[in-house]
C-alpha cells in the first residue's frame, strides 16, 4: 500500500525544491518549443545578427543560432529571442562563436 502524503506533505516538498538554488552566474534558460527562449541573468548581448545571437549570461556565453533570429525584449536581465531556433550552445570562456 502507498503511503499518501496529505497537504503539507506536499508543500514541504515544495519548500525544499524551492531552497534548492542554481549556481550563482548560471542562466535559467526558458524553451518554448523551436519558436521561442527565454533567458533569465543575462548581462549583455555580445552579437545580434538574423542568423545568430550571442550571450553573456553570468560567466556563461550562449550562442542561439537559427533563422530570422530576434530579440523580442530585454527587460531586467530576461531576454527573449524569437525565430526559428536551430541550436542552442553554451561556450566555454576560451571558445569562438564561429558558426
């Protein structure tokens, strides 16, 4: 027989996935399907051009590549890009954007 966790069962689960933290100056990244992403702690947009765009996020660089590629908002570190997405790469500090 399963055992059944009753309401706060289940909000103390909650509280302690809630606790648990990414690491500091590493993105959240949001995907809606191929047509949308949404990156939380961005710092700057470092290329932006309809093929790619570039970003710093944290310590981190993302490169989204794709078609028709653009930058729908920038508010408060979120970013959102919009287009048709073909790829999404994290690279390292030493690493070229040469796509």
């Amino acid at each position: 027989m399963k055992s059944r966790k009753g309401f706060f069962g289940r909000a103390e689960e909650k509280k302690e996935q809630k606790s648990e933290k990414r690491p500091p100056s590493s993105p959240l990244v949001v995907l809606h399907g191929r047509r949308q992403v949404v990156l939380y702690d961005c710092k700057k947009i470092l290329r932006y051009e309809h093929d790619e765009i570039l970003l710093l996020c944290g310590k981190e660089r993302l490169l989204l590549c794709g078609k028709s590629l653009f930058c729908a908002s920038f508010s408060s570190g979120a970013v959102t890009v919009e287009g048709q997405l073909s790829s999404l790469s994290f690279l390292g500090v030493g690493e070229e954007a040469d796509a």
